[in-house]
C-alpha cells in the first residue's frame, strides 16, 4: 500500500490492489491525505447523499448528515478492515444508520409519513455521472428486488428507504409485526441469494 | 401498532431481515446482538443480510451535492482529528512515508503515534465514540454499525461477548474457565481489564494458530497500552507449567505474566505491564511461577501492528 502515494489514477500503480479503489483510497485518507479524501467524496457523495435522502426526503437535512458521513469517514478511516467487506458498503452501512437514527428522532420523521407509497427504485440517471462500479452494483441491485414478491419488496423497502422499524410498518400494513418480521427475512433472504452475496 | 404479540416474535431467528434493514428498536438490537454472539448460523445469516442490505444503498437514487457541502467538509479535515492507525507498523508508516500530498495536514499525518494522546481526547467525547455519547450526532444505529465493522471478528466477538457474559456473573467467572473450581484462571480485574480494551476506539486484534493445537486471538490498544490474549482449544498443562506472555522489541522480551488455560471455552489473559505500539506479543510454556526470560520457544507469535 505505500506505493500509493498519489492519488492520480495512473496506470502505474505498483499496489497489489487494483489502481485506487474506494479501499485504497481509505487507506490514504487513514493517513491524512486530503486529495484521496476528496476524491473518493466525488466518487461516492451522490451515492451516500441519495441513500441518506431517500431516507429523509428533506435536501438540508439530509446533507448534514452526509456531512457527518464523511467527517466519520475521515475520522475513522484508520478502523475500516478490507478483509471485512467492501469500502462501498462500510461508507453505505453508515450513511444508512446515521440517516435512521436522524430520522427516528427529527421533524424529518413527519416528513417522510407524507410519501408512503413512494417507494420505486428506479432511479433517474441524468442528473449525476457515476463510476462504472458503483452503476452495475446499482443494475444488479434493480434485477434482484425485481424477484421479490410486492409484498416483500413493499416491507423491505419501507424498512431500509422509509427508515421504518417492524412494529411502525405493522401499523402502517395493519398486518402484525411477525409477519412484517417474516416479510423482510424472506425478502432479504431472497435478494441475498439472488445478488449471490456470501457473508 | 396493531401486532399481536406472540412467542415467534421473540425469536431471534426471525429477526435477521429487520436486524439487517435497521428495523429494529436499539433494544432489539441489543438482545439480538447476544443471540448472534452465541449462535453461528445466525450469525451468518445475519452477516449475509447486512451486506445484502447495504446494497440496496446502491438503488437509491444518486443525488448531487451542493458545492457547499465539499467546501464545507474539506475546510473541516485539518481540524478534525483522525483516529489513529491500529498498529505501530502502520503509524510508522505513516510518519516515515507519508504521501506529499500531506503538506496540507502536516499535524495530522506525520506524528500520528505520537499525537494518539493529545489528539483523541480532544475529540472522542462527541464524534468518535458514538456508543458513549452525543446521540444527536450518532445515534444508537449507527453505533451499531461500528460495532459491526470495527469489532466484527467472529472469534473475537464471541469470545469478548462470552467473556462478558462470565464476568456480569462476577465469581462465575473463574470457575467456568477452569476445571478446577476455587482455582480461577482469571479475577475480575483481569475481566474487566479485557472489556476496557475491547471497548477501546482504537482497538485492534489479530487470530494467529497456536503451535501444538488451538488457536489464539491478540487483542490491543495502542492508545490504552494494554493487551490482552484471548486462548481457545490450547492444551491444558501438567502440574507445575503455566503459559507465560511477553511483550517483545528489539531490546528482548519482558514479562507480562502467566495464565493458565481452560480446558474448553476461551480463556484470557491481559497482559501485564504496557504496551508499546509495534511490540509483539509473544507466549511460551514456562515453570510455575514464571520465568524472567523465555526459556522455550513461543507457542503463540503476533504482532501489534
């Protein structure tokens, strides 16, 4: 790793990894480098902007708390263990509690009760440009929830794009929680399976 | 709130999808959590869902930030500390072979070893140790999430979730990690000793395969100086041998006192004495009481770093 000094995305990096990936980049970032730094927020902030909106619907809210994301990021950049998981989902895992946490304890909570029933996924492409990486995640992502069933993609998606617990979505479905309960895990299991995800 | 509550909705195995979607009340979380800890199918069910979960991050739509929100972060990094690298080989690197690109955070980057002391303190108490505080700034989800990555080991976990579970029960402790009731292998100093270290933010460990069967997990804080052995499946010694730790540099090895090993479950040690970052640690089998300096060759080799 102490070939990559730079955060030039040549071709001539001698690391083992392949040139400058999100978990290289962390590991310069754990070193004080703010041009890795800044380059993995163009990389991934609308990615961890449009998680975190999702969840809270409102803009200013919301990049607050990518703000902290990536402060967190920073800061603890030195704790994130490669062998562990990818850096994409270390840096998504976080935005999404934080987003919840917020959620559950703000005016953003109100916010979102007035778009139940929002729930696509397909998302709009032209406003941002993406890495190529980030765009195929997102297309295997789409094809799997597509082979959930619509009650199992609707609990799923209140849960993780809602901010939901169990229990809210129960009252929301008027069904009972351990059927909500039963709802995500098939789900999850399914989409697990489909998106070939060994943990 | 119309559930009707049964005893299904107890049960943990249920739990995985919403445990994985944060779905889950923070005490939910917490009893579900302990289940994982003592059950290995759950577990990777659990593991499984929670990176499947995360890539339903990647189906939100992308949206783009205001040029605010860069600015405003980049004009942050100076001044917001990091935490430092878990071993001393790292920081050494860091402070040795720091990119240039650093000579904009010269502070940050190039003393990190020796800045631990006077820069985490400043800042753990709001942002970095979101489990003990600030829940404005981190709530108890995201803490569950560093949880998650920071101190996921399996091994490790179980084996510091057991040890806690052992210590909650106060005198248990000894005796459950020794045949020989009345002969505790470990005081609840010692326990606790293991808790503050695992509860560290800097908290680093490593599995390494113990010579002669069994396996050994090392545990550290360079910003505690402390370590701590965790043992599995090593053998038990005849009378009159004790397993002896040591903390070794370049200058030789020091003591850091013996233990004895279970026969089954884990057993633990902290290490006497402080550690330095970058020591490694180092086990052998000595004479009762302990020997000044190894006298056979270790069974158990890892470094901090």
């Amino acid at each position: 790793m102490l070939e990559l000094v730079t955060t030039d995305r040549g071709p001539d990096t001698e690391s083992a990894e392949a040139a400058v990936t999100f978990e290289s980049l962390l590991e310069l970032i754990s070193r004080g480098d703010q041009e890795a730094f800044s380059e993995l927020y163009d990389r991934t902030a609308p990615r961890v902007l449009g998680l975190v909106k999702r969840v809270l619907v409102d803009h200013a809210q919301s990049e607050e708390v990518a703000q902290e994301v990536f402060l967190e990021i920073w800061k603890t950049a030195s704790k994130f263990e490669s062998h562990r998981g990818s850096a994409m989902s270390w840096i998504l895992t976080m935005s999404h509690r934080r987003a919840v946490d917020r959620v559950r304890s703000s005016q953003a909570g109100h916010d979102r009760d007035e778009r139940i029933g929002l729930r696509d996924i397909e998302p709009e492409y032209d406003q941002v440009s993406e890495s190529v990486e980030i765009r195929i995640e997102h297309e295997r992502v789409k094809r799997a929830m597509a082979q959930l069933t619509e009650l199992q993609r609707e609990a799923i998606s209140l849960a993780y794009y809602g901010g939901y617990s169990h229990s809210e979505i129960a009252g929301i479905l008027s069904i009972p929680v351990g059927t909500v309960k039963t709802r995500l895990r098939d789900g999850m299991i399914r989409l697990r399976d489909e998106l070939g995800v060994h943990s | 709130m119309s559930g009707t509550r049964s005893d299904d909705d107890l049960d943990p195995r249920l739990l995985t999808g919403a445990y994985a979607l944060d779905a889950v009340s923070a005490t939910e979380a917490e009893s579900f959590e302990k289940a994982t800890d003592s059950s290995a199918t759950l577990r990777d069910e659990t593991d499984g869902l929670v990176e499947t979960a995360t890539l339903l991050g990647l189906a939100a739509t992308p949206v783009t930030p205001s040029t605010r929100l860069k600015a405003d972060l980049m004009a942050k990094l100076s001044s917001t500390p990091q935490l430092p690298l878990s071993g001393a080989g790292s920081a050494r690197h860091a402070a040795t072979d720091a990119p240039e690109s650093l000579d904009q955070a010269p502070d940050a980057a190039h003393s990190p070893a020796a800045s631990v002391a006077e820069v985490i303190p400043a800042e753990v108490p709001a942002t970095v140790s979101p489990a003990e505080a600030a829940p404005a700034l981190a709530g108890p989800v995201e803490s569950r999430a560093r949880a998650r990555w920071f101190s996921r080991p399996v091994g490790f976990v179980a084996g510091v979730a057991a040890a806690a579970a052992l210590f909650v029960g106060g005198g248990f402790v000894g005796s459950a990690l020794t045949d020989q009731p009345g002969a505790p292998v470990v005081t609840d100093a010692s326990a606790s000793g293991l808790a503050e270290i695992a509860a560290a933010d800097d908290v680093a460990r490593q599995t390494v395969a113990v010579d002669g069967g069994g396996t050994a997990t090392l545990v550290w804080s360079n910003e505690l100086g402390r370590s701590a052995v965790l043992v599995d499946g090593l053998p038990t010694l005849p009378d009159g041998k004790v397993y002896e730790a040591w903390y070794i540099d370049a200058d030789g090895a020091a003591p850091a006192g013996t233990f004895a090993a279970a026969a089954e479950g884990t057993s633990w040690h902290v290490l006497d004495g402080a550690l330095t970052p970058g020591d490694t640690i180092g086990v052998t089998v000595e004479p009762a009481g302990g020997s000044p300096a190894p006298t056979t060759t270790p069974i158990i080799v890892g470094e901090t770093a």
